[in-house]
C-alpha cells in the first residue's frame, strides 16, 4: 500500500513495504536475536535507514524536524538550513519514504512532522546491529545543587496530587484521566519509595514505585512513575528524583524497574536511558485515551551487584 503525499510542488509516494517501513520499530527493538544472527529482512530496514541518513543535509533537516514536535513547514526549513526549497523538498521525501517523517498540508503549507517512534526505532537498529546494548549507567550524575529530594510525607499529598494533575493535563504522561483519590495511590505505591522534589521549599516533583505484580516471583520488579509540576521542567527536577529512585531501589533490592511512556514523550525517554534504563520495545495500540489508540514504549532497568556497589556512595 502506497501513501501519496503533496509537497509544495512535489508529490511523491510513501512506500510501506516490508523494507521501508513507516514505523520505525524493529522487530526486536533493543535486543539481540535469539538466534545470535540478524534477520536478512531487518538488515535490510535497517540498512535502508541508515542510507537514507547518509546525507548530511538530511541529517541536518531531520533535526530540525524533530526539535520541533508540532511540525515545521517546509519554507521554515528553507529559511534555517539557507538551502533552496527544491533541495528541502528532495530531502523531506527521502526522509518519508522510509518514514522518518510524515507531512500534511496546513493552509498552503506543507508540514513537517517527526515520526515519535525515531527515538527508539534509531537507537535500537544500532544496538541490533552492533549485537550490544548500550552502556548502562549507575543514575543521573549531573543533578543540580539546588534541587533536593526526600521522603514523602502526609504533609505532601495535596502537592503530589496537583502535580499528579499537572502531568495528566499534558497529555503525554499517563493514561489516567482524572487524579486518583489519595487512599488509591497510597494502597498501589510501595512504603519506601516515594519521594518528594522541593526547590525552596516547594513540592515540585515527585516520584514513586508499585509492584509490578501480586505474584511472589516478581517481589523484586516495580512500575515507575515520575512526575513534575507545570513550570518546573527543564530545571533536573526528573533527574533527580530519579537518581534518587534508582539508588533506593537498588539497595532496597529491587532487581527490575520498568516504565512505560508515550513515544512522543522524547524528553522522558532520554531521561530513563540517563538512568541505565534500556528500550525493551513499543507495544502498539495498547490503550486508548480519550477514545484514540496509544502507544507506549516500555524501558526496563535492571540492577545488578555492580550497580549497587557503584551507587553506594552516590
């Protein structure tokens, strides 16, 4: 099945065929294969891929496309990379037809929008080709100084649930729709982590675990949260809650923290892989919010006897 698109004065053809694939997510994403080879077929995407980005006026463009989530027109990228709109145009559909980018018309613009799942499907192609996962690191070393995190106590559920609302109203962080009363998450949340981001003085953040499952084998595997209050992104408040998770997990004995976040949540994706979180893969359609099918990409991190030693001086 082709998809036709118009682009400016160009129209072009998205192929969605087995080697050009317009979601970018491998078969195995982030892990090698079991049979310790790679599929002639996934060596093939992924071959066409990185083709498709050995052009560096293509990887230029496609950067700016994706620094801009809501899209950019094509006379916009003209204007920034200060190359003809023919050329912008050239690229875009070489850039589409492996779909790394989509377009559609706005008014008399054409525009440019990243494909979400380029932030994992990328990454995990060259793991997979490489045979190795990325390099795991301990937790977040580069927290600031005015950013202080602590247990929560009864005094900080108002807080936590207004940020916890915060969070639902962005539309990217969760599939719940309305704040769950305090009794709920005080029954799903694991005793001794939870934790509480202040900047002088105020509750800014905060993050938590839960049991993963009711089953005694899976005692030492929990779900993550983190959440920061509308205003305070962008000031490391994620990053060190999250440091601060990661080392109370790993020696409280927790083995596995897995989370599940949006594709188009980029700034959280990159904020777990900082934490030695690895992309386990994209479970597609999983649910709906607000009557539309979803996404999500789950990360895992798995501790280890190292890790824990390393982290016991953080």
């Amino acid at each position: 099945m082709n998809a036709t698109i118009d682009v400016d004065r160009y129209t072009f053809v998205m192929a969605t065929s087995p080697g050009s694939v317009e979601d970018l997510v491998p078969p195995r994403a982030g892990a090698p294969h079991p049979s310790g080879g790679l599929p002639a077929d996934d060596a093939a995407t992924y071959a066409g891929w990185f083709a498709c980005l050995a052009e560096p006026t293509r990887v230029r463009l496609l950067h700016e496309v994706a620094s801009a989530p809501a899209g950019v027109s094509v006379g916009e990228l003209t204007a920034r990379l200060g190359i003809g709109q023919s050329t912008v145009s050239h690229h875009v559909r070489k850039l589409a037809e492996v779909g790394f980018v989509t377009v559609h018309k706005d008014g008399t613009s054409s525009v440019v929008v990243v494909n979400p799942s380029c932030c994992t499907g990328l990454p995990s192609a060259a793991d997979a080709v490489m045979g190795v996962l990325t390099q795991r690191p301990c937790c977040p070393d580069d927290v600031p100084d005015d950013v202080t995190v602590r247990p929560m106590t009864d005094e900080d559920w108002p807080a936590v649930r207004r940020i916890y609302g915060d969070g639902i109203a962005t539309g990217l962080a969760t599939f719940v729709t309305e704040v769950p009363p305090r009794k709920t998450l005080d029954a799903r949340w694991l005793a001794a982590q939870r934790w509480v981001a202040e900047i002088d003085g105020t509750v800014v953040g905060w993050a938590a675990l839960a049991s993963a499952s009711s089953h005694e084998y899976y005692r030492g595997v929990a779900e993550n949260m983190v959440c920061v209050a509308d205003g305070w992104h962008g000031r490391g408040v994620g990053k060190a809650l999250l440091r601060k998770q990661v080392i109370a997990s790993d020696k409280a004995g927790l083995w596995t923290l897995q989370a599940s976040v949006f594709p188009e949540n980029r700034a959280a994706i990159t904020l777990y892989h900082s934490a030695g979180f690895r992309t386990v893969g994209v479970r597609e359609r999983i649910a709906q919010l607000d009557g539309e099918w979803r996404d999500t990409v789950l990360l895992e991190r798995r501790s280890t006897a190292e890790a824990v030693t390393s982290c016991a001086g953080c």
